[in-house]
DNA sequence: CGGACAGTTGAATCAAATCAACAAACGTGG
DNA sequence: CCACGTTTGTTGATTTGATTCAACTGTCCG
C-alpha cells in the first residue's frame, strides 16, 4: 500500500510530466516512429540494447527514463546521458552499439529500424533534417556535459544536474528524481558518497529540501551555473 | 581477452574521429564545399567563431588544427574537441553559437553558408546522410571524451590523448604536438602543471620520450587506457 | 641582450575518493 | 502483518591525486 508504488507512480508520473518543453522533438518524427515501428515495454533496470551490440534500431522514450552508458574494465560506469520522454536516442552511425541503453523505470518506447528510417529519410528530406537536428540537440547536450565534467565543483555538478531535471517538471520547484545515488554519481563523475553530501550540504544552504531520498523541492533559482 | 576486446572498443571510439590524416570523411561534402563555398585561412589563435555569434556557416579543416571551446564565468576554459584536417564543425542547429571556434595553428578552412547546405541538402538525399554521419562522429567523439572526463586519472586521459593523436600521424610512434600544454590541460580537464607532471612521469616509464616539448615519440603501444 | 612566453619542478593545500559504519527503505516469505 | 535480509542512502574518519602557489629553466624573437 505504501508502496503501491514504483511501478504506478513512475509510469504516471513520467508520462504526466512528459508534457512541458522538449517532450515533442519533431512531430515528423513521431510520426515515422508510429508508421514504420512498434512500441515495446522494458522493465526497471532492463538492457535496452548492451554495449557490442549490433545498432539496428532508433527508440524514442515515450515514457520512463533510459540511461545510456559505458562500462570501464574495472567495473566502473559513466552514464553519458538520460533521456527522458520525447528523446530520441540509437541513432549513433557505428554498426555496432559504443554504448548501453538500460531503463532506470520502467519505460515505453517505439522503436524502429534504422535501414527503414533511412529510406523514409531518403524520399523525405524534411524527415532527414528533423533527424539531423535531434542527433544535433544530443550533441550540444553533450557538449555542455563535458563543459560539466571538465571544470566544475561536486556542488556545481549536482545544482546543474538538478536544474536540468527541473526542465521535465511541469510544477516547477519539485523534482522527483527517477535515478539512483549511483546514477547520478556514474552521470556526473562522483561518487555516491559525495553525491549524497553534496546533496545535504544544498539542503543545510537552503536551496533545496528532501522529501524522501527521491523528491527535491528547490528553494530558490539561484542553483549557480 | 574479454579485457582486450574492452579496451579496443573503446579505443576505436575515441579515435573513431576522422579516420588517419587526410582520410575525408565524406567525398559528398567536400564536393558540396567546393561548390557552395570558398575557403579562408585563419592564423594561429585566430578567431574562428564566438560564443554567442549567429551560427551561419559550417567548416571543414584543410589544414592545420582547430579547437571548439567554452570560456567559464571565471576564465576557465573548456576544449571540447580539437578538429584536424577533414573534420568538419559548425553543425550545431542552434541560430547562435554556443562555443568558440579558435585554430590552434596556422589554418585553411573551406567553408559554406548553412543555408546553402540545406537546399543542397533537401535536393540530394546522400548529402543529408552525410551530413548526419559526420555530426554523428564528432558525437560518438563526445561521447568517448565524456567517459575519459567522467572516470580517468590524469595519466589515463593524457595516454588517451596522446593514443588518439597517433591517428593523426602517418609516421606511427611519432607525435608532433600542435598545440601547447594549456590547451591540452583544458582538453582534458587538467592543469598545466599536472599534464607537465604527466608527461615527465609516462617519460620515467619509458613509454614515452619527448624531442622538444612538442615532439613526443611513444616507445611502446602499451598505452593503457 | 633582455623581455615575454611556454614548460618544468617543488612544496603545501584541498576537494573528492576511499574505507568503514550506520540508518532507512524495500520487499519477501513466514 | 511482522521479522528479516537486501538494497539504497547517509555520515564520519582518513587518504590521496590533483590543484594551487611559487620558483625556476629554456626558448623564441624583437
């Protein structure tokens, strides 16, 4: 009852707050996920595609949250990226998957071959322009990543991290955070432990109060670039 | 063996950039370069494009090197990527740019209106395809550049560095370095001083033996990623 | 020659990692 | 429903790798 639960709440929650800005990409896109591919459902924690793969398919979130990541030989992760409802993401030009896509919820996706969309992309400029421009918007997401990870503070990373979440809430002010401890430690180059001290460390700053380890109200705009 | 397969991938991943020196990327482009474009040439630590300019034009190398960077509030500097001769940059969708474009050396760039490209592009599908593949290298170069950041030592990422430079150079084992120590502190998100440090230390190891502090040859593969 | 960079090296400091407990939340099965 | 083990998150003590501050060397070029 209590946690009647993770299962019900992420699923509407996600899909709920999938709403605001960049939920929709490109209409077009959507359209051609709907024509040329069919949906699939992944459970929590569930491998979309593993690193070494074969790439033979485009997803888009529908609702949920995806992870992409890398695996390093000694076991650590880095998490390049989350991509939340509205994103695109499988579209890397290599044979073969660089990276892993697992689900940090349980998520809805359409998906559809690449070979397919490459024709469609072929007859229909427009739908090659509009793929264009999401792998551009991935790529300058990624770009202020490695700005992130270059030069900033534990406390830097997490205040952006938090900002940018805030972006897929309709009701500005709460976050309701999808990932884990580590996730956000494997995304932004720290450790859980620092993570977690960093977030208490924003809370005794006033900026931002817990409600449960997964629920961040933020106190003011000032989350500092 | 598991191991080696590891270490490849994402070898290949990091250096997947442009392939050896002058390799295009894609006779397409070029083509379309020549034909809509002109080129200019750009002197050392000439400005290519600014943080914040409309972006109008895309580029590609003819010669020499460029770097994509982000000045910080505090001065700082982050380099995203350098480019080498074939790579082409510019492609962020925004209207303005939200990185500098500076030539580390002496440059010849070819370079055409964006616009002109897109027509091009909504005429002649194969020009579309090669446009996405060519964002969807600098990306996958993104990618592995966020890992090294997210996770590496220090002598981790300037190995990587030099292993990816070694791409560029059809004399193996032998890397002449274009650029100076600041910019490969900022590439890496180092200190001047600890990439010297670096480089002293891999020169201990012997893996490492420098000619000038711009010409490094590598004695062993052995670069450990 | 001398001044300005570019690069190296050393010593002290610090932010984050590591090591180590502990607490809280979850969920499973009696 | 509760007891119990497991996972997830927090906190503390200590270590450490990289930064910072500072001095010094080499090199290029007027």
């Amino acid at each position: 009852m209590l946690q009647s639960h993770l299962l019900d709440r992420s699923e509407s929650t996600y899909s709920a707050l999938s709403a605001p800005d960049e939920a929709m990409p490109d209409a077009s896109l959507r359209d051609v996920f709907l024509r040329l591919g069919g949906t699939i459902l992944v459970e929590r924690n569930g491998e979309i595609y593993a690193d070494g793969e074969p790439a033979e398919h485009v997803y888009e979130v529908m609702s949920g949250v995806v992870r992409i990541c890398s695996y390093l030989e000694d076991g650590r992760r880095q998490i390049c990226a989350f991509h939340f409802p509205g994103d695109v993401f499988g579209f890397e030009l290599d044979e073969v998957h660089a990276f892993s896509a697992e689900a940090v919820t349980p998520c809805k996706l359409a998906m559809a071959r690449k070979s397919a969309f490459k024709d469609a992309a072929s007859r229909e400029p427009t739908l090659c322009a509009a793929m264009c421009r999401t792998v551009a918007t991935s790529f300058a997401q990624l770009q202020a990543h490695v700005v992130l990870l270059g030069h900033k503070s534990a406390q830097q990373r997490v205040t952006a991290f938090l900002k940018a979440l805030t972006r897929h809430h309709a009701n500005a002010g709460v976050v309701e955070l999808p990932m884990s401890r580590q996730d956000i430690a494997d995304h932004l180059g720290l450790t859980i432990e620092t993570v977690s001290r960093t977030i208490t460390q924003l809370q005794d700053l006033g900026v931002i109060s817990l409600e449960g380890s997964r629920k961040i109200t933020v106190r003011r705009r000032q989350l500092a670039a």
